[in-house]
C-alpha cells in the first residue's frame, strides 16, 4: 500500500498519474496547503521540507517496514524501480528517461512555477519576474517541441519522464503560452491528455495557476508564501 500525501498541484499530480497508470494500491491523504497542514509535526516527519507530494511505502521490496520519501522526482523514480513499469530497462534508453526526468525537476517545474506564482498571487505586477520567467518557460518549451521532434514521448515509450513534465504544461494558458506555437508538443500533450489514466487524475482538478481562481485570503497567503508575500492591505 502506498500512502500518498497530496494536493492537486502539478507536484502532487505527477504522482497521482503513475498512481492510475499502474493501478498500484494506495490511498490518498490530502494535505490541505492554505490551512497549513503541511507543517503538522507528522507530516514533517515524512517530508521534512514541508512539501507535497510524500509517501509512505507501507511494504518496500527490502521488506524493511515502512518507507517514508518525499519530492516528487524520487518518488516517482521509487515507484517505477519498484513496479518495474514506466522506466525502461535498457541503459541507454533509461538514462535518457532520467535525463528528461531531472530536466523537468530542475528546470520545467521551477521556472513555470515562479511564471506561475507572479502572474496570480504576487501582490502586484512585476515586470521584471514576469518577462524574465515567461521567456525562460517559452524556452523550455522549445527545447521540449524540439526533443519531441524524433519520437511520440520524451524517452521513446511513454515513462516517468512524461509524467513528470505533463502537470506542468498543463498551466499552459494561465502562463500565456499558446501550444500552438509548438506543434509536437502540442501533439504529445493531446496523447497523454486523453489516455484514460490522465483523466481520472485529473478528474475534479482545477488548475492551481488559473487567473480566475478564487483569491486567497490574507491568512492562507501568510501560510503559502511567508509574510513578505502577503497584499499592501493586510
């Protein structure tokens, strides 16, 4: 059983898609991020750095009692290690899924999230960060259209790899970028979009960068982002 400590970002996505691709046994336990849940002294205890996603492998193949991981990355390379599925097994390829893997941890997710969090929840615009990040995003995305050029998915075969970098262009429209504009990733995004295992992960999902979500209050600002990010008014 695979306890996974989740909210719908695109974070917690990434694994919950793996989750329903290999139909592996687990529960969800939701962490609510705006009420502060994931300080709690028992969730840090599972994810130190007081992120979602965590899990717990209540049953690792070592047989070692329980495992607790945090960041997604991780677990979605534990997952695939102790399925054997989504992560080929040749060198060559595999190295290339973990490329692409750490590509996206590194680079797809953190430059989206700050475009992300600058053009809804910054107190006011910045004009600097929102140039700086849309042209980092947009350039991303090139490098992915372009490595998307000779195959259907990111490694060869559909992998962890997709699944790490697909919740993150999802925001595609909330960050300004048309898809459009990058006609073999958007091709690779309609693929995975529409594969059953997507669509129930993404079912009642609403997308966290959304310009037309509901505002967040001045206290659940202090919890997300500190007290430097709370509005003028508070």
């Amino acid at each position: 059983m695979i306890n996974l400590y989740y909210a719908a970002t695109p974070n917690g996505l990434k694994i919950r898609l793996f989750l329903e691709e290999t139909g592996i046994a687990h529960r969800i336990i939701p962490v609510n991020l705006s009420k502060g849940e994931q300080f709690a002294p028992e969730f840090l205890r599972i994810s130190p750095n007081n992120k979602i996603p965590a899990i717990v492998d209540t049953e690792p193949l070592e047989g070692d009692g329980p495992r607790a991981l945090f960041e997604s990355g991780a677990i979605l390379l534990y997952l695939a290690e102790k399925t054997g599925r989504f992560i080929p097994t040749d060198p060559k390829r595999r190295w290339g899924a973990l490329q692409w893997l750490f590509w996206q941890v590194g680079g797809l997710g953190p430059m989206a999230g700050q475009l992300g969090h600058f053009k809804v929840y910054a107190p006011e615009p910045i004009p600097y960060a929102l140039d700086r990040y849309a042209r980092e995003v947009a350039r991303l995305y090139g490098v992915l259209d372009r490595a998307l050029a000779a195959r259907d998915f990111v490694a060869g075969d559909y992998s962890i790899a997709d699944m790490a970098c697909y919740p993150w262009i999802v925001p595609h429209a909330a960050h300004g970028l048309a898809l459009e504009d990058y006609p073999r990733l958007c091709r690779w995004f309609q693929a995975i979009k529409t594969r059953p295992a997507t669509v129930r992960a993404y079912m009642g999902v609403t997308d966290t960068y959304a310009p037309n979500r509901q505002a967040l209050s001045n206290d659940e600002r202090r919890v997300l982002f500190g007290s430097s990010a709370m509005s003028p008014e508070a």
